[in-house]
C-alpha cells in the first residue's frame, strides 16, 4: 500500500474517532443534562412534601394561631379580625334588597326579591360598572359620587319585579374589598388602598359615611346595613341555603376563610355578647404561617421578590395568584442549570407571573397522546418551539407537585377549623352535619386541584368523620352574600 493511501486511512480513522467521540460526548452530556435536570424535580418533589402527618401539624399550628388571634389584637399571624356579622341568613329574609360591591376596577351594583321561608331568592339582577381610572387616584367625594350615581341610575330601572313593602327605605349590603377597621356591622375606617387606588383623603375615614353622604347628595334614599368583604358574603350565601354552614373558604387569586364563632370564645370582645351567641370571624388565613409548612429556595424567592416580603405565606403556596409562578421559577432553574430547553435560555422564561395559573391548570389537564397542550402553552406564552414528549411529561409533574401541595395544605388549614369548632371528631355516637362553603376561581376551575383538596380532607378526617362534613360551592358571595347580610342585619328584619 502507498504512503498516501496509508495516510488517508489514517486520517480517515482519525476523522471517524473523533466523530464516534463527539457523538459520544455529546450523548454523556446529554444524559448529564438529563440526570441533573430530574435531580431538581426529585428535590423539589421532595421538598414538596405533604405527607398525612406534616398536615396534621399544620392543622394544629392553624388551631393554635385561631386561639392566639382570638385572645389579643396582634396575639398572632392571623388576624382573626370580628366582624359584628352576629345574625347570618336564616332562609326567613324576605322584601327587595341591594349589594354594592367594589374590589378593584370595577365595581357592580345587584337587586335580590328574598320571598321569605319558602320562596328563597326570587329575583335578582345586577350591572357592571367600570371606574375610570382618574377616579382611582383622585378625592373621596369624586369617587363615591361616581359610584353613588351609578347605584341610583340602578335603582331608577327597579321593575315590577322588585317590590319595596310600603314605608320602607332600601337597604343596601356593602361588599368593601380594602383593608378596613370594622367598628361596627355597618361602619368601619379605611386603613389602607390597594389594587391601584390613591386616595389620600379616604385613608381613616368611615368608607360607609363617605357612601351615605354620595348618596345623600344624589337624592337616593337608601341604608347601608351591612359592610362586609367576599368571604364573609360567601359565608351569608352558603347559610342562606344551607343551615348546615359553619365556614366559608375563598380559593382564587387570592385566599381567606371566615367561620362562626361562640362569642364567649372570644377573649378580645369586650362589648355585650350578641342575643345570638355568635360572631362571625374574618381568619385572613392568608397570612398564616408555620415551621411546618413546607417551604421550597423558590417560595423563599418568590416571598423576598415581593410587593409584602414575610407576609402572605400561605397565601403564596395555595393561592392562584402564585402557583403558575412557582412552576416558571422551576422551569427557569432546569433551563439555567440543566439546559432542559436548549443551550440557551428562553428569554421569556425569565419573566416573572408570565406563567398564570389558568395556563397552569390547562396543562395539568392535558389528556391528549402527545401533551398538544403543553406544546401549544410553551410556545405561545414562553416561545418555547419544537419540546419533546419527555420535556412535556416533567412539565406536567411540576403542575402537578404545585397543585398538589397547595390542595392538600387548603385542606389541612379546613381541618384547623373544623378542630377549633371540636367537628374533627364523633362524640358520644352522634355527628353533626358541618358544610363548608367554597369559591373562588381556583376552587371551581381548576378541577385537579379541587379534587386533591376534597380527597385530602376526607384523609385527614377519617371514614367515618368525612361522613358527616361536606364541602360544598356557594357561588357569587361578594354580591349576593351582602344583599343577604343587609336583609338579616335590616333595622325592619323584627318585622320577619
């Protein structure tokens, strides 16, 4: 053989070696890639972690912070905060009353006929209104003006429908989303704005006084009866129809729960015990917090990033406005540190709440061969192209993980109160039946979550116990809740 024959064989040898060696280089570093991308999602599975016995020592915790906030103002993470709610629906209600309800940008105004013990809610109607935006940062008067103008263009279109008994004043249930001291059923001063309002001469104010004076300058003849915010509404709304309603628990973009309360287990009410026994309690469950929880770097993260660092915190692993944020933090660490994308980083990816839980839940629900749907998300949110089957699976898992703890620790927080109200058990042979009222957007859309939170309770509470408590969807509580409320704290409601 020639010299040059030899040399090419040599130098094709040489070719195919370090073909054959990059190839295989790229195959290890591939599946190094790999290993270490499942590393994370097994570590942050891990830290997930809900076990049946974690959740009971959040129950406990959640049951300690109830008494803490109950004994003292500022005994505890939860405010517990009284509502003078002491005379919730009772099915009995009956004539034409309103609901206010502002929480944002909108605002809507709603009519409900109440035809007493047997009819239940004949009527109801309502209308949206938006705010415009140089009312959200300008004086008090501007804004409830505005607001009591549109209530009575409202009540000018009241139909034959509607029927205000002879010698009566409307009244009117206030569902006031903002961070108030309540002093009373139907008053209370503002402490702060948020959701985007700036309104400097508000802040202290009774915001009821402040509507009834709108209304008085408009020449509408109504009483504010009740001043209450959603999940006390869903808790009147529940009762209304259920007099086996005990709590009521909001899961939506945000989270709370209210519950009844005897009044002589209130160590920090120091007025005359209503004729009814009872007080309903505001938890503002969102800020409960416990060593047992369990907290991952990317809650930790998240937590510092924002607006109320070390508030929230439960609250931030339950609620909607979070969960599809925590799944992008996961995604954003596989694709820094195990080019779980690609070799570069999707530039969208790094975006903080870019992935909204809705998209979360569309994912997770994904049912076709080839997760279409998870394909179709990551493209059209993160510009992500061309992903695998693999890559979609592990997406899946994440939704799955985040949801999954964020149900199971609602669940444990129900419990808590099911523990402070002593239904956790069967005394003497005889359980009494307890409903829980939901609502809220996560609770009713996202399916995966609900039933995780559902069997989750039945879990913790036992065969027999889980028999006799039900959760149960009382919708609309921020609008049809306050008509309610006004109509069983109505200065007529002796005359029914």
């Amino acid at each position: 053989m020639g010299k040059v024959a030899v040399g090419t064989v040599v130098i094709c040898a040489a070719t195919a070696c370090a073909v054959a060696a990059f190839v295989v280089r790229h195959r290890m570093k591939k599946c190094g890639r790999w290993a270490r991308a499942m590393a994370i999602v097994k570590e942050f599975e891990e830290k997930c972690g809900t076990p049946t016995g974690k959740l009971k020592q959040v129950a406990d915790a959640m049951t300690v912070e109830m008494h803490a906030g109950l004994a003292s103002e500022g005994g505890s993470k939860l405010k517990m905060l009284i509502t003078f709610v002491d005379n919730l629906p009772t099915g009995n209600e009956e004539g034409l009353f309103y609901a206010l309800d502002l929480g944002g940008t909108n605002f809507r105004v709603l009519r409900v006929q109440l035809g007493g013990k047997d009819g239940g809610l004949v009527n109801q109607e309502f209308a949206e209104v938006s705010i415009p935006p140089n009312l959200m940062i300008g004086t008090s008067e501007e804004l409830f003006n505005y607001i009591a103008g549109e209530l009575a263009k409202f009540v000018a279109q009241e139909g034959q429908d509607f029927q205000l008994p002879p010698g009566r004043q409307r009244e009117l249930g206030f569902t006031f989303s903002f961070p108030v001291m309540q002093s009373s059923i139907a008053s209370g001063n503002l402490i702060r704005w948020t959701k985007g309002f700036s309104i400097d001469d508000a802040v202290g104010q009774d915001i009821v006084a402040e509507l009834t004076r709108a209304m008085e300058r408009q020449g509408l003849d109504m009483h504010v009866s009740a001043l209450v915010n959603d999940t006390v509404g869903t808790l009147a709304g529940g009762r209304h129809s259920n007099q086996d309603v005990i709590a009521a628990v909001i899961l939506g973009t945000g989270t709370n729960a209210a519950y009844v309360e005897r009044a002589q287990a209130i160590p920090k009410w120091h007025g005359l015990l209503p004729q009814s026994g009872e007080m309903v309690i505001n938890m503002e469950w969102g800020n409960f917090r416990s060593s047992h929880l369990p907290l991952t770097d990317y809650d930790l993260a998240l937590d510092a990033e924002s607006l109320n660092p070390g508030e929230q915190i439960f609250e931030k692993i339950i609620s909607g406005m979070y969960l599809g944020e925590i799944v992008r933090r996961v995604l954003c660490k596989l694709a820094e540190e195990a080019s779980f994308f690609g070799d570069t980083i999707p530039p969208k990816l790094k975006v903080p709440f870019i992935l909204r839980t809705p998209d979360m839940s569309a994912m997770h629900h994904d049912s076709s061969a080839d997760l279409c749907v998870v394909g179709n998300k990551l493209k059209s949110i993160l510009e992500i192209s061309d992903t695998s089957l693999k890559v979609r699976v592990v997406v899946v898992e994440l939704c799955n993980i985040v949801a999954t703890r964020g149900a199971r620790l609602a669940a444990a927080g129900i419990l808590g109160i099911l523990k402070k109200l002593g239904r956790d058990t069967i005394r003497d042979g005889e359980s009494q039946r307890s409903v829980i009222g939901m609502d809220g957007g996560l609770y009713e859309h996202y399916i995966e979550y609900r039933k995780c939170m559902e069997n989750t309770l039945k879990e913790l509470l036992g065969e027999d116990v889980s028999e006799s408590i039900m959760v149960e969807h009382s919708n609309d509580g921020s609008g049809i809740g306050a008509a309610l409320l006004a109509a069983s704290h109505s200065q007529y409601r002796d005359g029914y």
